[in-house]
C-alpha cells in the first residue's frame, strides 16, 4: 500500500507528538534498570517487551493470544501475562517506591529493554502525570509520591533512519528497485 506524501507526513507528525507526550521515568525491576521506562496514557494496558524478559529469565504467568495496536500505528502479538510485578521507582526525595502491576510482553523489535505503564497500572496507583512539571504523582497506601519524569528529543539517528525509509519507499513507489 502506497501512501500519499501528505499522508505519510499527517503519520509520522502523529507519531513524533505521541513520542515527544511521552514522560520516561528511571525503574527497575530485580537488579535490571530499565532506562526506556515510561508512561503511555494511551494505552489501556502496560507492558514490557522481549529484551526485559529475556535479561530476567522470566516465564509468563498466562498466556495471552490477542493483538495490541499501538500509537505508532504498529501491531504487535502479546506475548503473555506478567502478573504482581513490583517494579521499583524513586522519588524525589531518592526514596524507593515499589509498584506492583501486571504487564503484557511485546516484542517490538527493540534490543534494550523496555516497559510502559498504561491506563490500568496508572489509575491503580491513582497516577496523575504533570509532564509540565516533569513529575508523574502517585499514591500508595495513603502516603503521596512524586516521581520524577523527562522527555526525550527525537534522536538524530531515528530522523536519518526515517529520511532514508522515506526515500527508499519514495523510489519503490516510482518503479524502481
């Protein structure tokens, strides 16, 4: 399927504000830290993908069989259920906040291990993320905790990446090969 040029940029302008609305947060989960942590307000379920799984060795507690269709317009198997997983947070004050949610696994192709907390793990912890604040607030157990949060520019290398796919499906679209 062919898209027209104002329709391949409508998508990758969708995809670039979702990536640049996301708040990253530091978590770990045993001894594993996982940088690409964030929270996805998009997304009904949270996750963590093939390469997080792997480096803890884990197993699924359940299986899962249903497609997951993200904000990138990319669907993706679940891969299986990770249920209670208690994945540490600090707060502003350095001190550490364990979180227990339940997590789909994904593989999305990424080789650094990744996890998001959707809707169903933020409104258990009754989450308010103030991203003007870089701060992602949350409450357990009747004590309040602020979490710090950033964003991330849209890397360099991604934006070459993305001209190269542009100009290589532009070449494909006028015949050549």
């Amino acid at each position: 399927m062919c898209l027209s040029r104002k329709a391949q940029e409508e998508e990758s302008k969708e995809s670039d504000e979702w990536l640049s609305s996301l708040q990253y947060l530091n978590a770990n989960i045993n001894d594993l830290t996982i940088s690409e942590s964030f929270l996805d307000l998009s997304s009904e379920f949270s996750g963590i993908n093939d390469s997080a799984i792997k480096a803890l060795e884990w197993k699924a507690d359940k299986p899962s069989n249903f497609a997951i269709k993200g904000n990138s317009k990319h669907i993706t198997d679940s891969l299986g259920w990770y249920t209670d997983v208690p994945v540490i947070l600090k707060d502003k004050e350095d001190k550490t906040v364990t979180v227990i949610g339940n997590f789909v696994r994904i593989d999305n192709g990424e080789t650094e291990p990744m996890l998001f907390f959707g809707m169903s793990n933020i409104r258990k912890i009754q989450g308010v993320p103030e991203p003007n604040k870089n701060q992602f607030c949350i409450k357990l157990h009747g004590k309040a905790y602020i979490i710090p949060t950033f964003s991330k520019a849209p890397v360099a290398k991604d934006l070459q990446k993305r001209i190269r796919n542009h100009h290589a499906k532009r070449l494909l679209t006028l015949g050549f090969r």
